[in-house]
C-alpha cells in the first residue's frame, strides 16, 4: 500500500523550518536562513546569512543514518548561534549589569565572556541531561528489578516510560517561565506560518492564524520518536553491569539520532498509520511546548519566512534588504 501524502502543496513540504528565539523566529530554506526579531520599540529587525552544511561538501556524510547525526550537530550549533545573534540584536547582554563570576569572565575574556558562559552552561546541561535521561532512569529501574524480584523484559519499558516522564516534567516546568511561554508563543507561530505556506494560502498573519501549530517535523516530535526509539535499541543491552550499560548507551545515541532523522524526514512527507503512531506523541508534546501566537508574533514568523525564501518572496526580500543586520556563520539547519 502507497504512503498517503500529508497535507500541503506538492513541492512545498519540507522547503522550509525553523526555529523560535528570543522575541523572534529563525527561518531556513536551502542554505539560506533568515531571522527577525522585534526590539523594544516594536520595529522588525532583520538578519540574513548562508549557511552551506558539511553533507553538501562530503558526499559520504550524507547516507542515510550517518547524515541524521551530522544534521543534528550542526543544529546545534546553528541553534546556539542564532539564540546569541537574537540576544545580540535585543541588546540583552549590554542591557543586564554583570555579577561578580560574569565580570571575572570578562576580566579575563573579553568579549568572548558570553561564549565562555554558554559553554559552560552548555557542558553542564549534557552532564545533568545524560545523568536525568541516561543514569537516573536505569538507577530506579535496577532497584525495581531487585525489589520485585526480577521483572525481565519490562525492565526497559519501565526505564523507557521514567524518561519520558522526566522530559514531560522538564518541559512543564518551563512552560511555567513567562519568557519560555513567550518563546512557545514565536513556536507556534514559526509553525502556522509553515503550515499557511505549505497549504497554499496567501502568506498573511490573518490566514496563519486559522492554521495549525502543530507540525510532525518539529524538534520535539523528534525527541519524542528519540526516547520510543532507544527503549527498542536499549533493550539489546545486557542490565548486568549498569555503568557499561549507560557507557553502550551513550555509544549508540548515533544510531538511535540517525534512525530518528530518517523517520522525521519520512514523516514530514507523508502520513500513513505508523508514522501516524510514531508521531502522535511529539503532536501530543507540542500542546506544550507551542502556544497560540497573537498577529505580531505571527508577523515576525512570516517576515522571517520571506527573506529565507527571495525566489518565492522577491518583492518583500527587495523591501527588508535595507533593515538587515550582520550575521555569523554557522552550520546548516535542516
């Protein structure tokens, strides 16, 4: 049996995502991404770049599988740069007075102080993200199986089933932030504007605001098919050892990112029962993680959208040209 097509426009799934920032949205389409924020006095700001990925330069890097983990690094990086571009373009850093630590850094650094600080908050994260989703889980469950007197088999559903919690509860919590809330607002409104692409319909905030917000290509659908994917690999990993368990775990999130990267691409193209099943989590998380966005928000989101894609949008990339502001490299964004 054929897949089914998703909803949308042949030719147009897929040609362009996203990215919430601070008071704004990052669009990316081919190798050119486009981000607009709205500053304090209300106006538009703009930036454009391009960003050509490492798989358009190496062949071998972009088969499938081994092409998931090279995206999902330069993701990453892309994300990492655009926050600290939207920040830049906010006057965020210039705005708040340094503490004590902030102001050693930056006796010592320079201006490179706010990429010090993001790396370390950066290293830390993966440290408190690998012991919440990789040791904690498989520490409780381990007691369960001892407790219980052995559970067999069930041992990875329920260490499948404490991430997910885990990742629920963290993301709940931070919905609770009045600035995360802002920044699920520009989420939704990155997405309806996507969704008013795709379908066709003239790109204007009235018409993205009858569209949905949520989209099976988003970086939370991809989480979710993540954390269903590593119950099945991880449960080809003896419980023996539990260090040598967490180590074979870290060892194969690659393949566990790459086979998730093939699914989302799959999945953004067409919908079928098992996509369908694969994604409805994600969907289900984006009530979360996406809120409703007012008109000016989705005016930033469309905005954004434009100056991504000129050959579609000529007339307003021509318009916006003059309100540009410099812009870093970084990777490409798929």
């Amino acid at each position: 049996m054929k897949p089914e097509k998703a909803c949308g426009l042949p030719g147009r799934l897929g040609r362009v995502g996203g990215q919430a920032v601070l008071e704004g949205v990052m669009m990316k389409s081919g190798d050119r991404t486009a981000l607009a924020v709205r500053d304090e006095a209300g106006q538009i700001r703009t930036s454009v770049d391009t960003h050509v990925s490492i798989r358009k330069k190496y062949k071998f890097l972009n088969i499938p599988l081994v092409r998931g983990v090279v995206n999902f690094v330069e993701t990453m990086l892309l994300s990492y740069n655009t926050l600290m571009q939207s920040a830049d373009m906010l006057g965020i850093d210039d705005a708040a007075e340094d503490t004590k630590f902030e102001a050693w850094l930056r006796s010592k650094w320079g201006d490179k102080m706010m990429g010090v600080l993001m790396g370390i908050a950066t290293v830390l994260g993966l440290v408190i993200g690998l012991g919440l989703f990789l040791y904690l889980p498989a520490l409780v469950t381990k007691w369960l199986d001892s407790l219980l007197g052995g559970i067999g088999w069930f041992r990875n559903l329920i260490e499948g089933v404490m991430k997910i919690a885990i990742f629920v509860a963290y993301i709940a919590l931070c919905s609770l932030m009045k600035e995360m809330r802002r920044t699920f607002e520009y989420h939704g409104a990155e997405h309806k504007s996507i969704a008013c692409y795709e379908s066709g319909m003239e790109l204007t905030p009235e018409n993205a605001a009858k569209c949905t917000r949520f989209h099976p290509r988003c970086g939370t659908s991809f989480l979710f098919v993540i954390l269903i994917l590593s119950i099945l690999v991880n449960s080809l990993i003896s419980w023996e050892n539990l260090a040598l368990r967490v180590v074979l775990k870290i060892l194969l999130l690659p393949v566990i990112v790459g086979l998730g990267f093939e699914f989302i691409m799959y999945a953004g193209k067409h919908t079928n029962w098992f996509t369908r099943l694969l994604s409805a989590p994600g969907l289900w998380m984006q009530r979360i993680t996406t809120r409703e966005p007012d008109e000016s928000q989705l005016e930033i989101a469309i905005a954004a959208m434009k100056l991504a894609m000129p050959d579609e949008f000529p007339e307003d990339a021509t318009e916006t040209a003059s309100e540009e502001a410099p812009a870093e490299s970084a990777p490409e964004n798929e």
